[in-house]
C-alpha cells in the first residue's frame, strides 16, 4: 500500500512539474491558462480600426448634440429645450470663472466665508446629494474620515468633527474642493461652483448634527429634546450618528 502511494505521489509530483514547470521558469510555450488572462479580452485600443462600427472607426465620436457639462455654447440646438435654462445661463451652474469670492473662496487675499447663496433645504439636498456621490467614498456619510476608502488604506482622510474643520473658512473649504489638498485630488472640473457651495453647507449641517449644544436648539423645541431625548419631527433613531459608530468600530 504504502509503496503504491509513494509511487503514485512521486508520479504525480513530475507531472504537475513537467506541465506547470519550477517555479519563477521562464516558459518558451503558451502558458495552459485555465481561465482566460486578463489582456486577452473583448476590447478595442486607442486609435486602433473597430470592424463592429460601420465607419471602422474604434474611437466613438461624442453623440450628436452633446454639450461639455457646464458649457454655454451659443446657437446650440439644446440650448432652449431639454437643458433647464439655469443650469445654462446661470454662472452657478458653471465651473470656475470668475476671480470673485464666489469662484474662487477668496476676499483679497484671505479665505472668505459665509455663503455666497441661500442656504435653502433645496441648496442643502443637493449639497448631501453631491458629497454622497464625490466625497463620502473617502470622508464618511457623517464627515468622519471613515468611508471605504480608509478601509482600504487610504490614511489621513480629514475628520471634520475636529476643531480645526469646524473652524475653517468656507472659502477654504471651497479652494480645497477646486483644487484639491495634498493627496486628495481635485474636484473643480468635476462639481460646479453652485454645488461646491452646497456641499459646503451640507459640510456645516454635519457638523453641526455631531455638535452641538442645547442653546443652539431653537427655545420652543428645547422642551420636547430635553423630555424625549429627540426633537419634534425627527426621526425616531438618530440615524447618522448611530451608522458612523458602526463605521468607526469596523474600522479599528
Ligand atoms: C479619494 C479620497 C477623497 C475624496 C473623494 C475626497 N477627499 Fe477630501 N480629503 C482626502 C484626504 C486624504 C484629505 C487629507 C489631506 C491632507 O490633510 O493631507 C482630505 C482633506 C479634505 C479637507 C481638509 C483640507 C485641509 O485644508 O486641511 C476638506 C475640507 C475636504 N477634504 C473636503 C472634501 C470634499 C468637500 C470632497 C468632495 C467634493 C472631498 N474632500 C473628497 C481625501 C478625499
């Protein structure tokens, strides 16, 4: 029995090698790929012929009526039907332009602040809407600095429940967002102006919901906090705050 398995093992050994070679061998034939390798896929490369298109063209031309994102151009078919005319017209709708407060977060040569529009629950949705999609992979749904990203390696993501945060000018704020700061990247070419402005204001709500003390609740809603430990109106779990405790925990 015993001499069997030897055998048998040995022969399996020098046929696993003979097929599969020592390890770090350099092959002279095809390797047996068992499932296939990634560079051989379904794929076209840049400025090469495409026989799927009838113009043998690899390289798809932008669809006919397409406008840059952001762009005015004058004449153009579009410009008075499908596109909402604010986000045309409107220099909100725009990214930078202007060397004013509003596209740059400057007054002079210091950091502005204060909201260069109404702050509206309709600038507020939109500004939760736009830091969920650009922003809360990497700073958290609740400002943390805990969003998958940091789960992933991503060190240093700025936490904005520290002081330093609370305490920044929102034009600086803004400058980060279009410019970026060390190793985060840029996001002037990919947020407008009017919604850097409104994540900005969705920042402060966030911070203002991890902080805050009972005279900043107006003075008729004190009472019903104080008595049911939640305000009129709320939901009935403190959602944002409870989810960003199970984050943190995941996290360390
Ligand atoms: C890919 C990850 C990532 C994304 C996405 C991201 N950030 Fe950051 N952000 C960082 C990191 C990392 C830092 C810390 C940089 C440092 O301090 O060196 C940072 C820092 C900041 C700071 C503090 C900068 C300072 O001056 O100290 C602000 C404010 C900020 N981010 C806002 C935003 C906003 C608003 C968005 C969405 C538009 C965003 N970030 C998207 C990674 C990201």
């Amino acid at each position: 029995m015993i001499k069997n398995f030897l055998i048998i093992s040995i022969f399996v050994t020098v046929i696993t090698i003979a097929l599969l070679g020592f390890q770090g061998q350099r092959r002279q034939v095809t390797a047996i790929e068992f499932f296939g390798d990634m560079k051989r896929q379904a794929k076209v490369k840049y400025q090469k012929p495409s026989g799927f298109f009838s113009d043998g063209r690899a390289a798809r031309p932008p669809v006919d009526g397409t406008i840059p994102l952001g762009y005015d151009i004058p004449g153009h078919p579009m410009q008075n039907s499908e596109v909402p005319k604010d986000d045309i017209d409107s220099p909100l709708g725009e990214f930078s332009a202007g060397t004013d407060y509003l596209n740059t977060g400057k007054m002079g040569e210091q950091w502005g602040t204060g909201l260069p529009l109404p702050v509206t629950a309709e600038l507020l949705q939109r500004g939760q809407k736009e830091f969920t999609i650009n922003c809360s992979v990497c700073h958290g749904a609740t400002g943390q600095g805990n969003g998958i990203t940091s789960k992933y390696g991503l060190l240093g993501i700025a936490n904005y429940h520290q002081d330093k945060y609370r305490q920044m000018a929102d034009g600086q704020i803004f400058n980060t967002i279009t410019h970026g700061f060390n190793t985060m990247m840029a996001y002037g070419d990919k947020v407008t102006v009017k919604d850097r402005w409104a994540i900005i204001a969705y920042i402060r709500a966030l911070q203002k919901s991890q902080n805050s003390r009972i005279e900043d609740v107006p003075e008729d809603q004190r009472a019903a906090l104080e008595h049911e430990g939640k305000p009129e109106n709320a939901p009935s779990q403190p959602a944002p705050a409870q989810s960003a405790k199970t984050e943190t925990k995941q996290t360390r």
